[in-house]
C-alpha cells in the first residue's frame, strides 16, 4: 500500500454497524473482488471489493469475511481469511498479507488462511438460520455475473432451506453516513487532488496535448501517495467539454477555448471528485465569464440543499430549479420552452442534462439511499454544469459536500473556484 494504514478502529466500528442490523442467528458472508485478466497471462490492476475493504481494511484478493455474531463458538463469531503466501509468490508477486498483519489492518483476532474457508463455512452454516449475502445494487450499475453473484447462486442450491437476506439494502444504509477516519482519509485525497489542480493551471498553455495534462494530474497523484485516479480523468478542451464523459483526452488545446477538468485522487481506497473550468491562455472571455459565473451561482445556492431534512432525489430536483432560473437569465431557454416542456425532458434538460450530485466514498459513485433522508456524516457531490455545443462552451464545477446537523461543510473549500482567483493563479505563471 502507498497509504498509511487506516485505524483498525474504522473497521470494527464498521462491522459492528452492519451487524446490529441483521437477524438473530444470522451469518454473513463477504468474498474478495477476482483478479480479472487483462490479456495472456496479465492482469488488469488489482482494485479491492468496496464492502469487503469498508469492513476490514484488507485490499487483497482471496480474501473472504464471515460475521455470525450468534455463533455457538465465541471464537468462530468473525473470520478473516487471507491468501497464504509461499516462496513462489512472493517471488513472482512479492509481499502478501500475514496472520499478523491481518489482525492489524482490520481489528480481527481470528485469522485463517482462504484454504479454510470451505470446511469452516460449512461447519458455521449448520449453525445458521439466515445468510447474508453481498450483490452489486449500486444505482448505477448494470447486471454482470461477479463472483458475488456466483458464490449466492452455489449458497442457494446447496444450502437450499436456509433464509437468504441481501446484505446491499443494510450496506447502503450504513455505509452513507461516514465515520471521521473516513472523512480524514477523504480530506487527503482533496487535498492531494487541489495540488494535481494547482500544478496543470501552472502548466496549460496553448498548444499542448490534453494528455500531457493527464500526465502532470497522474504525476503529482503517484508522487503523493496516492494509488491513482480515483476514475478516469476528464481533461476536456472547447466543444469536447460537452460530452459528458469524454476520456478520449487526445485533442490540442487552442487559444480561447476553455478546458474542463474533473477528476480525482484514489488515497486509502477513498475518492475524491473535483471539476474545474479554466481558460487556455489564462483569461475568460465575456461570455466564458457570463457562464461560469451562472454555473457557480447555481453551485452556491444548491449547496444549501444538502442538510439532514433532505433526500438526494429531492436535491437534484429542487438544485435543477435554480438551474433553469439561471438558464432563463442566460437565454438559453425561454418560458415559453418551459410551458411547452416535456415533464419527462424538462427545457433545462437541452443545457443541463445530469444529475447535480451524488454519494461519495470508497466509490466515485457510492452506495446510499436516494429517496430518505441524508443522514448526518454523509458526502455528496456539487457539480452543476452548462453545455452548449453550438458555441463550443462546456463548464461544469464540482465540489465535495460533507452534510453535518449543522449544515453543509465544504470539503474543498479554500480551492481556487472564482474567476479572478482562477485568473490570477494561470497568469501568474
């Protein structure tokens, strides 16, 4: 790892969560992500199983957690498994976790290796009425047979009269309310993301490639610690900026046109998520100003939406008002578009087409309940965005939003985001 280990108490506070949801004479299980192959005998880089890393910190594949916290042997009430290492790994692979460093990462005192893990799951299921069992229901996603899906398929048909519960519906309850080593993990992320930003607006200049900004944002990343993007980087200029999630990142950057950055730091396995728009050469044109500065009017009326009494359904629909009152101001649209709109398509949809936020966590786009209530402790995203491509104009602005009993607190807060500091930073080169 390039990171300093999270506190272990991150862990145990976790797993104590999930567990005081589920049912008496419960058991659940959670499995390692595979390692998929890229092509031949390589494989693409390595990325955790996000429940399984958020309740024991270990970020290793074949790895396996079983939690039965009414299990008749008090010894046996959680399990961690770890791949077991030998001359040839370690060779061929290098380190893998030990016995030891296993208890550490994750606050688990019984640590077996994986090539345990059928006798000991047999032995526990017998003792179990009902199973949790981990699937993909992030919003986002669409149907893949994982290995999630595959090890419930074999659960099912050889433990048939057993109760099967999804362990998704508990985890996207517990997982959206974070804890404070969490936010600190997340505030280093920012806060190497904000200096990746500062480096390119030293950087850009007409004429250069779009990816030897990606090169520069990469650079400072890895330089920081950081294990890279936290996605694939957006590093758009003029008319490209207008498609939503370009990541082609091949074209020239011309004189007078914008560019559009949104990207962030992977730091611990947490994300960060940033967008900002800057101008090429170092200086907004009127018009560039005149929609920037509606993008960032919308952002700081929206971010009073984001409090405990309100969902994140209702803040995307409430925030995307205030984008077409903007809209209205720009001319882009009419009321006369906004009587004849389709409710389906609204007007404001022809400029503003996404979504104003989402969760944020170990995930880009993390696991939460979008239709109650935000609880306290919960990140989202701020980007409203304004797209026309019939004058080569795409800005959108992003920042990441920490919802307190108090109210917002912005987590990127002190990063240049107004004009004349943008301005000011680029021309000072």
């Amino acid at each position: 790892m390039r990171h300093q280990p999270l506190n272990p108490e991150l862990f145990i506070y976790n797993r104590k969560k999930f567990t005081s949801k589920i049912l008496p004479n419960s058991i659940a299980i959670f499995t390692a992500s595979p390692q998929y192959p890229r092509n031949g005998d390589a494989n693409l880089p390595y990325r955790p199983h996000s429940e399984l890393y958020w309740l024991t910190g270990i970020p290793q594949e074949e790895t396996c957690l079983i939690l039965f916290p009414d299990c008749p042997n008090p010894d046996l009430r959680e399990i961690l498994f770890l791949r077991e290492t030998n001359d040839h790994i370690a060779v061929w692979e290098g380190h893998k976790f030990t016995m030891a460093e296993g208890r550490q990462l994750s606050g688990i005192k019984k640590v077996m290796w994986t090539t345990s893990f059928e006798s000991i799951f047999r032995q526990l299921m017998n003792y179990a009425d009902h199973v949790y069992l981990n699937t993909n229901e992030n919003d986002r996603s669409t149907f893949f047979e994982d290995g999630d899906i595959q090890f419930a398929n074999r659960c099912k048909k050889e433990y048939p009269l057993h109760q099967y519960h999804r362990a998704a519906t508990i985890l996207r309850e517990v997982r959206s309310a974070k804890h404070e080593e969490e936010i600190k993990t997340l505030r280093r992320a920012i806060s190497i993301t904000e200096q990746a930003f500062y480096d390119v607006l030293k950087f850009v200049k007409p004429g250069i490639m779009e990816y030897e900004v990606e090169a520069k944002l990469i650079h400072r990343i890895i330089a920081s610690g950081g294990n890279g993007f936290s996605f694939e980087p957006i590093v758009a200029s003029g008319p490209s900026a207008c498609v939503l999630h370009y990541i082609e990142n091949n074209k020239r950057c011309e004189d007078g046109h914008l560019m559009l950055l949104d990207f962030g730091t992977d730091y611990g396995y947490y994300a960060a998520d940033m967008t900002r728009c800057f101008p090429i050469n170092g200086k907004f044109s009127e018009r560039q100003k005149e929609v920037y500065n509606a993008v960032r009017s919308v952002m700081k009326q929206a971010v009073k939406l984001l409090h405990t009494g309100n969902s994140l359904n209702d803040y995307n629909s409430q925030a995307a008002l205030i984008m077409e009152a903007e809209l209205l101001k720009l001319g882009l649209i009419t009321q006369e578009d906004i009587r004849n709109q389709n409710p389906e398509w609204p007007a404001y949809k022809k400029y503003f087409m996404h979504g104003t936020g989402h969760f944020l966590g170990i995930d880009t786009h993390d696991i939460g309940r979008r239709y109650e209530k935000l609880p306290e402790g919960a990140v989202i995203t701020l980007e409203p965005g304004i797209y026309i491509p019939e004058e080569g104009i795409g800005i959108r602005i992003e920042n990441d939003i920490l919802v307190t009993a108090n109210g917002p607190v912005d987590l990127m807060e002190g990063v240049a985001i107004e004009v004349e500091e943008i301005e000011s930073i680029m021309l000072a080169r």
